[in-house]
C-alpha cells in the first residue's frame, strides 16, 4: 500500500510541522486536505500551504487513505462525530495526547489505528515521535506512516500502547525541560556579569554541542560526564552543588509525574 491522500482533522501548529514535512518530501498539495473549524486557521493553511480546507467534515473525506488526528484529546469525541461515516476505510494516525487507540478505533469504525506521540522539535525538522500500531496494522503500512513522519525527525516504535505515557513524559513533553535548563543556565549568566545575549549564545551553542556529542558518541553520558569532571575543578564544584540539591532525583519525580497525568489523560479522553 502507498499512502497517496490524506486528510487532517484539526489544523494547529502539528499539523502545520506534518503538512510541511509532506510537501517537503514530495507530495502534492491536492492530496491534503485539513478539516478546521477555525476561519483564520483555515485561510493561513491554504494560504501558506495550498492545501484544501474544510470548514466541517463531509463526504469527500471518503477519499482519504490516512486520516491523521491532530485536535487537542478534549474535542476528539466532538471532531470525530461527523467524520465517523466517511473514515473506516482509511488508516487512521494520531498526535493526540492521551486518546487510547480503543477509543479510536470506535470513533472512527477502523482498527487500522497508529498513535503518534511527537514533540516540538517536529516543527524544524528535528523531532523525536514514540509510535505504537494496533495489530491490524499491516508492515507496509508502519512503513508508510515512518516515512510520512520521516520529515519531521526520528521515530521509535514501542511494543506496548501503555509505553506511550512513558514517551509522552519523557520525549513528548522533553523540550520544555530543555528550555527550562536554558532558562536557568541564562540566568545564571547574567547573575554572575554576562549580558542576556550572551548568556544565550553560550548556553543554547553548549546544550546544542554537548547533545549532538552524546548523539555521536558510543560512550554513556555518565562516562562523558566524567571526562569533564575532575576532581577538585570547576565542574565537580557545580556537579557536586547539583547532587546536594537533589536535581537528578527531582528530573525523574517530574518526569514519574508526567507519566502519570497521560495516564490520566488517558483514562479521562480516552476511553
């Protein structure tokens, strides 16, 4: 099977990075199409995209091979409604937090569910998206939603749905704790003379190299970690400063308690 039509339901900023990525890689804009109650939302997509926009579902969604989700998981039930007699033939994809692919599948009248969980970076080209298929999705068609997604960054699949919290915590949410670190790192900077440009520039150029180090390295970032560490040295001071505090236990309970609100999530959107 080659995906060659498809069709969004919800038009915001993942949406916009997925269509961006499509007609990067290729497709034509007559083959997307993106329902989108929004009137404004709607002319920005046509204008900057070229792509079709409908204001409500109606039949010409028959025509999709894969119908990608991409409302916020309160208004699925309600977006999903006038889609349901138009969508069980295609393969259906979805960016939602917290809508489990049970609720999906009986939302849409398809089995042939994917979930997606993808972050920020997406929007650049750099992103990381967790995905997890029912079992009535064919080898062919992961093949084809990997290489829908291709354009947006990396993909990993998970064996279990349950996993997706996890990733969701972790990756999905994982940006703002970067922008977090920035956040304290330029301030730091300027605390202690740097002005705030320059702050930045040190500490994003920083973040940036040491993650791509990581990245390229076959060594853990324990042992990277160590090999700017000596003892007595500036580092180990900060290092040392750090392990007081209880930073790293204090990443992993946000990041427990991250897990926990998908599930939440899941178990208030998602059923």
């Amino acid at each position: 099977m080659t995906l060659s039509s498809i069709a969004f339901i919800g038009g915001g900023n993942m949406a916009g990075a997925l269509i961006g990525g499509l007609l990067r890689s290729g497709w034509s804009a007559a083959c997307i199409g993106v329902v989108e109650p929004n009137a404004a939302q709607r002319d920005a997509l046509a204008s900057r995209f070229g792509v079709r926009t409908l204001g409500e579902a109606d039949a010409t969604l028959a025509s999709a091979d894969c119908v990608a989700w991409a409302v916020k998981p309160q208004l699925f039930k309600a977006a999903a409604a006038p889609c349901f007699a138009h969508v069980g033939g295609a393969l259906q994809l979805s960016v939602m937090a917290g809508i489990r692919t049970d609720a999906i599948a009986q939302a849409t009248g398809s089995d042939r569910v994917v979930r997606a969980m993808p972050n920020t970076p997406a929007l650049i080209g750099e992103g990381m998206s967790g995905l997890y298929a029912r079992a009535a999705v064919s080898p062919d068609e992961r093949a084809q939603i990997e290489m829908l997604l291709a354009p947006t960054g990396q993909t990993l699949w998970v064996d279990r749905e349950e996993q997706l919290d996890a990733v969701t915590a972790l990756s999905g949410s994982g940006p703002a704790y970067v922008f977090y670190v920035l956040e304290a790192l330029i301030e730091a900077g300027t605390g202690m003379g740097l002005s705030a440009a320059q702050s930045k520039q040190l500490a994003v150029a920083t973040l940036a190299g040491a993650t791509s180090l990581a990245r390229d390295s076959d060594e853990t970032p324990a042992v990277l970690r160590e090999r700017v560490t000596s003892k007595g040295g500036t580092t180990h001071a900060a290092i040392a400063s750090l392990d007081a505090d209880g930073v790293r236990a204090a990443f992993v309970r946000a990041l427990k308690a991250a897990q926990q609100r998908a599930v939440e999530l899941g178990d208030e959107f998602g059923r």
